[in-house]
C-alpha cells in the first residue's frame, strides 16, 4: 500500500498545485457534466470545495487553504479554509451569505469518508444553514463502504437524498 | 512509481517474485509497472500476478477469478491485487463478512482454495488525510499447498 501521509504542500511547486487541483476538481477543465441539470436558486448560492471560481469568477466559493495560490487573489468571494466540517465554518457562511444554496460538486474533502461522515457533514450545513438547499455531486468510489452488502443504489439511501439522479455507475446527483 | 518512489505496493509485489522472477509468469489487469521485471510470458505459467484496478461488478470479478483460476491451474504461487475502491454490486449479500476488507479477502481465498494463504495486505483506516492517487490495492499472496 503507498500512501503518504501528507502532503507537503509549501514544497510543492505552483504548477503542480495547478494540476493537483484540476485533476481533482472536474469542474476547473471539464465544466459542470453535461448530464446533470443543476436546479441551483438564482440567488445566493456557495460552492464548497468545488473549483467553481473557475466556471464563474464571481461566485462564492469556500476552497481548500493549501490551494490558496491557484486562485485568483483579486477574487473578493473565494473564501479559504483548513476545514470544511466545522460548525464555526458553516456558522460564517450563514452569518455572512445566508445563501439559498450550497454545492458539493465532487468535492474532494468528502473523499474516503463513510457514508455515515458524509451524511454528518451534510448535516451540520444543514443545521446551521436551515434554508439552504444541499445539491451533492458525488462520485461515491471514493467513500468508504461495503461494496458487497451494498449496492451503490443502497449506499446513496443511507445519505438520504430528497432528489436523485444517477450519472454513472459511482457518480450521483442528489438534492437534500 | 511516483516522484521517483517505487510504490510499497509494487516494492512488495518483487520482493514475493523475487526468487522466481525468471519463471514463467501470467500478467492480468493494470500490470504495465511489472512487464519488463518479469522474463517469460510462456504457459504454462509457475507464477501469476493479477491487479484489478477497474470499475468492476462484483460478480463479475468472481466470474474472472474463476476463468483466471484455471489459466493458473499450474502456477505455484499468485499475487491478486484489487482495488477495493473500483468495485459495486448488483445485488447485495447480507451474508458477507461485516467487515468489507475481510469479505473481499474472503471471497478471494474461496475461489484459490488450493492455495496457502501467505499474506494479506489491506488498509481498512484509509482516510483522507492520506495521498491515494496510488491506487490502494487490497493484496492477496497465495503458495501452491
């Protein structure tokens, strides 16, 4: 098994932070998927950990800190932070924007979650941004689950969407 | 390899070989990183190394474990490598161990029941603290009893 345990991220050059990023932020090359109809309000919508300030510059975005440097530094809505679980987080989020909707577009930070974390952190936006509207793109190879006692269909049950659609075979689109 | 750092995971699929690396070997799935350490591709084979690291059907791999069985009907010695990222079921069995890693495992050893189990390496704390690009691969290495 090879795996590092962290990233040195000051080591890294800006370069290959560019491409570590898009290679894990879809949206960055490829747009949103042609086979999602993303149902997000006109007004007040925040994108989490999705690179959507490169789809639309002036959106509001909360990213990832040890990618500060890919982005636009003159982008007054590209937010940065370590954690984007933390109820503090979400606390500001509703403080500031009290947005009509929140995106996780294959949002990286839910990778090798369970299913059961990831439900967790969906629900702490939800508590603390009541009005929102969660749409959850999801690539669910990367969660942590029993792939034999659950089918994919089972898996995406347990994160209890009011809406889904399904892209691929891992990938799904929910609103909850 | 990565940043010119051979992955543990292929590190230690040599090191099993290593003896008889220039016995006859039957390569299956992602094992591009091994063609030029291994010498002799002819049946039949004494070795067999197979990596699944493809979106796969659960069955399906069953189904493939088995065909690959019978291509290794002579082999004294198997590695399988399975990322248990890439795999989704049909259906689901309930009556599979609790825990995924040890099903998967299991599932393997019942289809090499001819074989001692030598090895296991699995990583059921993968979290995302950790770089995965690497495929983490569920490793399974068998002996001929």
């Amino acid at each position: 098994m090879n795996t590092i345990g962290k990233f040195d991220f000051d080591r890294l050059s800006l370069d290959n932070k560019n491409t570590l990023y898009s290679k894990m932020h879809p949206l960055v090359n490829d747009g949103v998927d042609t086979d999602i109809k993303l149902a997000i309000p006109a007004s007040g919508s925040i994108w989490i950990d999705s690179g959507a300030p490169f789809l639309h510059g002036d959106c509001i975005s909360l990213e990832s800190v040890y990618f500060k440097d890919v982005f636009d530094k003159k982008s007054k809505h590209t937010h940065f932070a370590a954690d984007f679980t933390s109820d503090l987080i979400c606390r500001a989020l509703q403080k500031v924007y009290k947005p009509s909707c929140i995106v996780f577009y294959y949002s990286p930070f839910l990778r090798y979650m369970t299913l059961s974390e990831c439900k967790a952190v969906i629900e702490t936006y939800k508590k603390h941004l009541p009005q929102a509207k969660i749409i959850l793109v999801i690539d669910l190879k990367f969660l942590l689950f029993h792939r034999i006692r659950l089918t994919n269909d089972d898996a995406v049950k347990i994160l209890a969407p009011k809406k889904k659609h399904k892209i691929t075979t891992f990938q799904y689109y929910m609103e909850l | 390899m990565f940043n010119n750092q051979e992955l543990e995971q292929d590190a230690r699929i040599k090191e099993f070989f290593r003896e008889f690396k220039n016995d006859s070997i039957f390569l299956f799935g992602d094992t591009d990183y091994f063609s030029s350490y291994f010498t002799d591709r002819t049946a039949p084979y004494q070795n067999g190394l197979i990596v699944i690291n493809k979106v796969i059907e659960y069955k399906e791999l069953m189904d493939t474990l088995l065909e690959l069985r019978t291509t290794l009907k002579d082999a004294d010695r198997i590695c399988i490598g399975i990322n248990k990222f890439s795999i989704y079921s049909h259906v689901s069995d309930k009556d599979a161990d609790e825990v995924y890693d040890d099903a998967l495992v299991n599932s393997v050893r019942e289809k090499f029941n001819q074989f001692n189990v030598v090895e296991i390496v699995k990583d059921p704390e993968l979290r995302a603290d950790k770089f995965n690009f690497a495929s983490p691969s569920t490793q399974i290495y068998l002996e001929r009893r």
